[in-house]
C-alpha cells in the first residue's frame, strides 16, 4: 500500500512554521512577484533562495520585511529589535555601520549597495541585518580601519 506522502510531510513540518512559509509566499505574491523574482529577492535579503532553508528565526523576520516592503500580511511573531538576540547586531552597532556608512558619502546607509558589497567582502553576509554581532564588530572594524586609511593617503 502506497503511503500520502504529502500528508506526512505536512505532520513533519510544525503548525508555526508552515504558518510562516503560508505567510511569506502569500506576501510575495501581493507584492506582484512571480516565483524566481521571490527567491532573487529574498536570497539578496536572506543569502536563501528557499524559505524552507531558513530556521523558524530568519523566516519570521522574512515575514517582516515582507511587511515593511508593503504587504498587507499578519505576522504571528513579534517585530525582531537590534540586540535582543546574541546572533544579531545591536541597535548601538547598526547605528555605527550606518553613520560609518553616511561619513562615506553612502547616502542610503544600511540600503546602499556599496555597503552590501563591503559587508558581503568582510562578513560573508548579504545584508547587515543578517549579521552575528562579532561580524557587525568586524564590519564597523574594517569601515574605522578603510576611514583611516583614506585620511592618511589625503
């Protein structure tokens, strides 16, 4: 007798996470993006082209850029804050990398994408948000160390 495997892969994937991935594949949608636009977009913001790489963690906050982006989705999570998480830059370390940003004349701060180049080389990160607080240390390092060495060639 043949088994329903898709009744028992949906008894694998817990009730919250297959919530998320329901979420985040219906906002993309509303945002007008076909399939392979959705998984540039979010392997640019995420470093994952599938949702189902991501930990229960990165695919809540998906969900929330998601929203931010202009969704009109509910996320059963609460909003991520800078430094609640120990794998997360604090808000005192984002406010640095993007005033570090502005002094390089980067006018979109955390969004340029002269700092995505600069954190990808340095961290191996698509996006500063999805940094560990030690890459952001190394980040705000390399920018204070790139600032220096600007001024002594000036």
């Amino acid at each position: 007798m043949k088994k329903d495997t898709k009744k028992d892969t949906k008894k694998e994937i817990p009730q919250r996470r297959r919530t998320l991935l329901h979420i985040a594949h219906k906002a993309a949608t509303q945002l007008g993006w076909d399939e392979d636009t959705r998984r540039d977009i979010q392997k640019t913001h995420t470093g994952h082209a599938s949702c189902r790489d991501m930990s229960d963690t990165e695919l809540a906050e998906w969900c929330w850029m998601l929203k931010d982006m202009g969704a009109d989705i509910y996320v059963p999570n609460p909003a991520p804050r800078g430094g609640r998480d120990l794998t997360k830059p604090t808000t005192l370390q984002l406010a640095q990398i993007e005033r570090l940003a502005f002094e390089r004349g980067w006018k979109d701060g955390l969004d340029d994408g002269r700092l995505r180049g600069f954190v990808k080389h340095t961290a191996g990160v698509e996006d500063v948000r999805f940094a560990s607080r030690k890459q952001a240390t190394n980040i705000i390092n390399g920018m204070r160390r790139w600032k220096r060495q600007a001024e002594s060639a000036a």
